[in-house]
C-alpha cells in the first residue's frame, strides 16, 4: 500500500497532467474559433505549467518523454496552435504578414537541435576513460564545464529559450500587431544562435581534454610514477558507498603507496575524504592498465558481479575483507574462495568458514582484527552515571533473502522502542540501517512507524536545554567540517570539473578531518539535551559516535553487535528467527554474552536493571571472552596485525613474478631461420 506522502505526489501529477490536456484542448478551441483571450491565457498557463514542471516534478517530464509527449512536441504543438491562431485572427492578410514568423520558427527550431547536437559533441568529447580524485592532472588539459543548461538541460533550454518567441505571437494575438511576434521569434533565434556558438566553443582543441588514447597513455604515466603498492578495489550501488568508506582510514595507514579503484562514476562523489588517491576505471578493458602497473594486492570490502574482472590479473593478489563481521549467510559467501586470502577480524570467523564448508581453506584465512574500531572507546566500569541510561537501538536491514530474521524492526521494532520509552530515565538513540527498506516495503513503513514513535516521545518530554552558544559551536564546526570534507562544485560542473577540481589535497589532510570529525561530534551532543530522544538517519554523527554516547546497544545478529563487543558494554539482539533462544544462541556465536528479546520485547524492564545494577549483569566475563574470538587479541594492536598481512600479500605477489620471470628465462627464444635455410625450405 503507499505511503500518504507517495499517494499525493501521484494525485498531483494527475493533476498536472489532466491540466495540461485541458489547456491544449483549450488552445485548440483559441485557435479554431478564433478566441484571441482564451488563445492567449491558455498558452500562457500552458507554457508556464510546463517550466514549473521541469523544476518540481522531472520524473513526470521523463514519463512524458517515454510515451513521446517530450517538451519539443510540446513546445512545437503550442507554437504551431498559436501561429494558427494569429492566422485566423489576421484574415486573408495573415500568410504575407506572418511568414517571417513562420520561417525565424523554422530556423529556431533547426537552431535548437543544433544546439543540443553540439551539446551532444561537448559531452563525448569531455567523458574521458577514467576519473581521479587526489590525482594531479596537469597534461589531461581538463577545463571548466559549459553551462548547464547548454551542455545538459535541452528541455528547459529549449522552453527558456522560446519564451520570447512564444510571448511575442501572444502579444501579437492580443493586439493584432505582427511586430511582436518577428520580435519575439527574432529574440529566441539569437538565443539559440549565440548559445549554440557558445557552447561550440569547448570543441577548440585548447577547451577539449585529451582523446582517449592519450588519457590512457597519460594513466599509465601516473601509474609509472607513483608506483602503486596496495590497493582497494570497490564496486556497488548508489546506497553501498559505506562499505568502502569504513575503510578508508585503514587505507590510508598502509605502509606504501594505497590507491582506491571504483567502476562506476557515481561514486566518485560518495567517497568520503581521504588523501588516498582514488581512481574511477569504468570499462575492464581500461581496467587492464592496472595489470601493468606495480600494484602487487588489493583489498574487496564487498562482493559485486564486477569484481571477477579484477580478479583474473596473475600478478596482483586478493584479499577480502568484507565491510563487516556477522553470523549472516552473507559472511560466508562461498565467492570468498575466489580470493587469494580471506582477511577475518578473529578466530570465531575462521572457525564460521571452516564450518560453512564452502570451499575456502583454513590456510588461506588471515586474522587481522577490525582496525577501524579504534574510534570506540571502552566501557568505564561500574553502574552508569547520570540521570538517564542512553539506549542505542540500531537495526539491521532486511538482506536480499527474505529471512525475516533478518531484521528485527519489522516484527519487533516498535515494541522494543515502546519498551525502552515506558521507563522514564531512558534515553533513546535509533541509528537504523542505511538500506532499511530498499528491499521489503515492510522494513521501510516500519521504520517510519518507529522513527514517530520516537519523536512524539521527544516532544512530549520537556527540560533544560544547552543555551545558544552551543547551538553556535555546532555550526561553527559543521561550517568547518563541511569546508574540509567536501568539494563545492557549480551546479554546471561536470565529471571533468571536479577531477580538476579534486586535484591532490594538502599535505596531512586527513588528520586535520579526523581532528575536525571529532570537534564535530563532541559538539553535536554538547547542542543536545541528555533527556531528548533522537532519531539520528544522517551520515553524522557516525554509528562509532552513538555507540560512544550509548550505554547498551540493541541490535540484531549483524556486525554492528560485534563492533560494539570492542567495547565489552552490555548489548541485546532481538530474535525475531523463530528459532528458539537456545537454538538461536547455537545457530549464532556473536549473540552468546548477549541478552535475548523476543519479538514482544518483555525483557526489556529486566535488561535496564542489569545494565543499572553490574551486580545484575551476569554477561560481563562473557562479553571480554566473545570479545576476543571475534575481534581478535588486543595486542599487537589491529592495525598492525593488518599491515603486516598487507605487506605478507604483497611479498607473495612479488614471489609469483619472480617466479614468472625466472621461468621465462629458462625458456629458449625462438631461432630465426638463416636466409639459406628458408631458401632450402621453400625449395623442398
């Protein structure tokens, strides 16, 4: 069933629509009559209607567009009912008086598809095999995009450029003057005339990038220079991009020369900041460049149907790494044993492979920890301080197979959240998942459902609240954050723009943002009342953030509940399987040092006393012991265990091609025949 809010954007699209039929079939019966009032308001409204359109409603333009009703047979239909109007209106005189009409509309319209024809020119000429991001492109000759409306927006461009022309028949219908409207269409002529030129002129050779066979020459130029070491390979959809983002600082402290490969352009502008270069190849026949260069592993947060074209290049090794840890089908995908190497966090996932049986070996798993984790700061110790206990709620989605144990939000969501709300000194953080819903409708109304929930409750609760200045740090360093993270680009700029624009960042950028990120998050919570619920659906602050704020977290079995085990704070999983607790707590290891709720969430009450009270909290040495058969030892620390399986990958890379080279070697170079012997050959 549709939402309220899905439900008034189609009437009001039906609404736009039976207008638009209306004022044609008005238009008509103008020009047919002839009826120079109605003529003129209807077109007027008609031609208005549809510049609104463009800008509040582009999924109905494109509709129009797929059933052959675009804005140029629109246009096209509106000019020629006006100029059959004026016609009418102008008696046995009106073919002499208005054939200059009739020819500047003529060559208006050959002027536009000029113009969207070189528009078309532009756009090939500036999509170049690749893109960069803190990458030095000097020798790409990349320029400033042209304007928007030139080089991408033909169906406003054309409606802008023909309001002269359409205003100058309708004042001539209004008045009976044909000067307005040779005015009128003389004015849209030039527009499209001079934009046409315009635009032509990024056709120059010195407004034009490189061809394709030079960019790639270029490419593997760079790749020659800056000698790349260790990689992270990347492919997903638009909602995916955390999976690689988690991963970025980890990236980024790699001994050698980190690169980051994508495949699909979108993404470039999904990928947080990071001073590592980034390199967008979306064709695998450009991919091979990478085979050439001196890229020895690369490391795969997540599986995609694009990753086996990397994974057939011999001389760089693969590791996977997963974007996180959890007991679901999903982290033991038997594609891991496509990979030379399977990075886990601890000893509970090497043992989760080896009894998956999928055919990855136990030899050929690597135990690294979870670097990233480090932003999470432990448990005090003792009963939580303060009025209020902070309860993190942070469901999973839903996957793609359709468990309903998937997630609990759907069957348990809202009696979790009104379990937590009946006890007065309880705070709520609701983190959900960022694709709740993309896949079961159900998840997502769920979600809506507990998000009201949520902020009902926040509004009928009242108390102090941080004055002012607060609310002035937290902009003071949002403003700072935003000017560190993320590149403003005009509304005009392209692919083109930005990679000249993203050009190689500042010496010592990243921990400049991991400065800032913190100074923001510290005054994100410092702007807030410690009472106040809050739904928190943005990017910031981050999952690690609430968890810091949190004294308990519910979850479901995913790796959210493994990456607050670092924490060694109490934590609960909804069972929302079927299955019973006892074979819910077999069936999943990460949940063994945690408390079980069932769908109706009546152990609620009993879990806030435990987590008040440690003398109630029988689950301490638990979760220490769980702690480190998921996450592995706390010494050496995580990411010093993951260098060194960086650099051991790496080594076995420059093992294998050594061994290549040797063998070719050993192998005798054909002998040239001597001229004599192919003159005796051909004798015989």
């Amino acid at each position: 069933m549709p939402s309220a809010g899905t439900a008034s954007r189609r009437a009001a699209q039906l609404a736009a629509l039976l207008s638009m039929l209306a004022l044609l079939v008005a238009q008509l019966v103008g020009a047919l009559l002839p009826d120079a009032p109605l003529l003129v308001s209807s077109s007027a409204a008609a031609l208005a209607l549809d510049l609104l359109l463009q800008h509040r409603d582009p999924g109905l333009v494109a509709v129009l567009g797929k059933i052959r009703f675009d804005v140029m047979v629109r246009q096209l239909q509106r000019d020629m009912l006006i100029l059959l109007g004026l016609l009418r209106l102008g008696g046995d005189d009106a073919p002499r008086d208005y054939a200059p009409v009739v020819a500047g509309l003529v060559l208006f319209y050959g002027a536009h598809l000029a113009c969207q024809v070189t528009a078309i020119l532009v756009r090939r000429s500036r999509t170049l095999p690749f893109l960069t991001r803190n990458i030095d492109t000097t020798g790409l000759r990349l320029t400033s995009a042209p304007p928007r409306l030139l080089a991408r927006q033909h169906s406003r461009r054309l409606l802008r450029f023909a309001v002269p022309a359409t205003a100058g028949m309708l004042t001539s219908a209004a008045t009976g003057e044909e000067f307005w409207a040779v005015a009128g269409v003389s004015a849209a002529l030039a527009c499209a005339l001079g934009g046409t030129a315009y635009l032509a002129g990024w056709l120059r050779p010195g407004n034009r990038p490189v061809d394709e066979a030079r960019a790639l020459e270029w490419l593997d130029r760079w790749l020659a220079d800056y000698r790349p070491t260790m990689g992270m390979y990347f492919s997903g959809g638009t909602t995916s991009a955390y999976q690689a983002n988690m991963w970025l600082s980890t990236m980024g402290a790699l001994d050698g020369s980190p690169l980051i490969v994508l495949r699909e352009r979108f993404m470039m502008q999904k990928i947080e900041a990071t001073d590592v270069p980034v390199l967008c190849i979306p064709k695998v026949v450009h991919l091979m460049a990478l085979e050439k260069s001196t890229l020895k592993m690369m490391l795969h947060p997540a599986n995609s149907g694009k990753t086996s074209q990397v994974l057939r290049m011999p001389s760089i090794k693969h590791a996977f790494v997963n974007h996180g840890e959890s007991d679901k089908l999903s982290s033991c995908n038997p594609y891991a044993k496509a990979y030379d190497e399977v990075w886990v966090a601890g000893p509970a996932a090497r043992e989760r492979y080896q009894l998956a049986d999928i055919g990855v070996e136990d030899k050929d798993v690597v135990e690294v920890g979870r670097p990233q984790l480090a932003p999470i700061e432990p448990a005090g110790g003792g009963a939580p301080t303060g009025p209020y206990l902070t309860v993190l709620y942070a469901p999973t989605w839903e996957g793609w197979d359709g468990n309903p144990g998937n997630t609990s939000v759907i069957l348990a969501g809202e009696n979790i959240v009104r379990a937590l709300l009946a006890d007065p000194g309880v705070r709520v953080l609701y983190k959900p998942h960022p694709m709740t819903g993309s896949v079961d409708p159900r998840a997502g109304r769920a979600d809506q459902r507990v998000q009201a929930l949520i902020r009902r409750a926040a509004a009928e609760r009242s108390g102090p609240r941080p004055g002012p200045e607060a609310a002035a740090e937290l902009a003071r360093r949002t403003a700072e954050l935003d000017r560190l993270t993320t590149c403003h680009f005009r509304d005009s700029a392209d692919e083109v723009e930005r990679m000249l624009l993203q050009s190689t960042p500042d010496k010592g950028r990243a921990e400049t943002v991991e400065a800032a990120t913190a100074a923001w998050e510290a005054a994100y919570w410092a702007s807030l009342p410690e009472w106040e619920h809050q739904v928190v659906t943005e990017a910031r602050p981050s999952l690690y953030g609430c968890f810091n704020r949190s004294d308990l977290l519910i979850s479901d079995v995913s790796s959210v509940v493994s990456d607050y085990l670092i924490s060694e704070k109490p934590y609960a999983v909804a069972n929302t399987s079927g299955l019973t607790e006892e074979d819910f707590r077999a069936a999943f290891p990460t949940v063994g040092a945690a408390t079980i709720l069932t769908p109706g969430a009546e152990g609620v009450p009993a879990l806030l006393a435990a987590v008040r009270d440690p003398a109630l909290d029988h689950l301490a040495a638990a979760r220490a012991e769980l702690k480190v058969r998921l996450l592995g030892p706390a010494d050496p620390p995580s990411l010093t265990r993951f260098n060194a399986a960086a650099l051991a990958l790496a080594a076995k890379s420059d093992e294998r091609r050594a061994r290549m080279e040797a063998r070719a070697s050993e192998i005798p170079a054909p002998r040239l025949a001597s001229a004599e012997e192919s003159e005796t050959a051909q004798g015989g």
